[in-house]
C-alpha cells in the first residue's frame, strides 16, 4: 500500500483524521501493511529472547486511537505485539492502557475486547524483582510524563522515543536540572551510539560570540572560552543502573517514508537495568 493510498483513506475535520472507513477495516489494511514491514521484523527479533518474561504491556500517550491517524497505526503495533508473544509463548497477556483524552467510546471499545484489557490510570508493580516482566509502550510520550515513569517505576523494555534525540533541545546541564532521571538515562545511553556528540549541543567547552567589530584585532588564539560546569550524575539518585539502545531500527531508517507517514517517528526500544 502506497503513501498516497493511505492518505486518502482518512478524510480531515478539524484538528482530528477521522477514518473513511470503520475503524476494524483500517486496522486491519494497517496490520497488513506492518506484516510486510522490515521494522516489525526487527522489532521481533530484538524482542525474542525478551517474550518468555513479558507478562504486561503498559501503553500510555497513545491518544485517540479511533479518531487519529497516527494513533491508530500505533493501536496496530500494539496489536501486532500481542499477538506476537501468544504465537511464541502460546499465552495471552495482560494489557494495561491510559490515556486522559481517550473519548467514551474508545474505553467501551477498550472494554469490549476482554478481561485482559485494562483501562489503569495508575500503574502499581505487583514486586520490584519481577521488573523485565512488563514491556513499557509509549508511542509518543511528553518528558514530564517519561520521568515521573522513571521516578516511580522500574520499566525495563522501554518501546519509545528515542531518550537521547527526544531530549536533544536541551543541554545536559539543563536535562538534568529539568528532567535528572532523563538526564542520567541520556548520560549512560551517550557513549554507546552514534548519535554521541551530534544530539546533545553541549560540550565541555564552547566559544563566546564575539561581535566583528570587535573581531578585528584580535589573534584566533585569543577566543574566549566558557567551561560549562561539570555534571556529577553520581548525585541523582536513581533506581536504574544502566541504559542501552537495542534497536533504533536502523537509526530510524526503517520507520522514514512508509505508509504509517510520522506515527513511530524516532521510536527506539531501550533496555533499562537495575
């Protein structure tokens, strides 16, 4: 199925994409056309040594997932990763679900689908130890809602933004005083990709602007120079311990130009240990 083709199966009002089509017959041309994507095929394999732990998913900031486009291809990755982990461990999983915009008849569709599905505002860790159990999804989470996450739960498999380019419009020292749990997460991830240097625009030295009138005398040796105050991320305490990216599809390279158009947009899974 083409871009174009896509497109055109959704018709504009307003600030909403509401399907031409019934919602079921949009899901299912968009499992369709994920079946056949090089992304969920990574997506399985970086998940497949996972599937045996996973007990819960917990999806947040999915939005309305009957009314938007967007939504709605990630509502069609859910669905795909459910029944993923029933084909390879021949059992059914918990789905726990929240998000305040969801409209009435998203939640009586939520509610129509089984006992499985939950509509939970709040999250409570059934034990601490049993962490890699639940498999976090959240397609396009704000900041504030990623760090209260970190602050008060112990995710493990982090389906998300991509922690270090979501964040880059901050500096380091600005992340942390914003956002410490992203901060140190961001910290630890740096040196083992390759977005390293490119994202975060902060380094340990920078120079001044200096006006060119006032340029004109001066040597280049005599630049001034600002040293940015170290970072002691040893302060922030955390529960996790370490960070690592397990696949960002390619640097997003499986994600850009098809037919779900910005619905998984950096979308990187992450694993978090504590």
């Amino acid at each position: 199925m083409d871009l174009e083709a896509t497109r055109t199966k959704f018709k504009k009002t307003g600030k909403k994409v509401l399907p031409a089509k019934s919602f079921e017959e949009i899901v299912r041309a968009n499992r369709d056309v994920l079946k056949e994507s090089v992304f969920l095929s990574n997506l399985f394999q970086i998940l497949q040594p996972h599937v045996n732990n996973i007990k819960k998913i917990r999806c947040l900031a999915i939005g309305n997932f009957r009314e938007d486009f967007p939504a709605t291809y990630q509502f069609t990755l859910l669905l795909e990763i459910i029944d993923y982990i029933k084909s390879e461990d021949d059992r059914d999983v918990l789905i726990s679900l929240y998000d305040p915009i969801f409209t009435k008849e998203e939640i009586q569709y939520l509610k129509s689908l089984g006992s499985r599905w939950l509509i939970e505002e709040e999250f409570l860790e059934s034990d601490a130890r049993d962490y890699e159990s639940v498999l976090y999804f959240l397609p396009h989470a704000p900041l504030d809602l990623t760090e209260n996450i970190l602050s008060s739960q112990r995710p493990h498999l982090w389906l998300a933004n991509n922690m270090i380019s979501h964040t880059d419009r901050y500096t380091k020292a600005k992340l942390c005083e914003k956002y410490p749990n992203l901060g140190k997460l961001v910290h630890y991830l740096q040196p083992n990709t390759a977005l390293e240097g490119k994202k975060l625009h902060d380094v340990d030295d920078f120079e001044t602007f200096i006006p060119k009138r006032k340029r004109k005398n001066r040597n280049n040796s005599s630049k001034l120079k600002v040293k940015l105050p170290e970072i002691d991320y040893n302060s922030i305490a955390t529960k996790f311990k370490s960070c690592q990216i397990l696949t960002d599809f390619d640097e997003g390279k499986y994600l850009k130009e098809k037919p779900w158009i910005n619905s998984f947009s950096d979308l990187t899974l992450h694993a978090i240990e504590y």
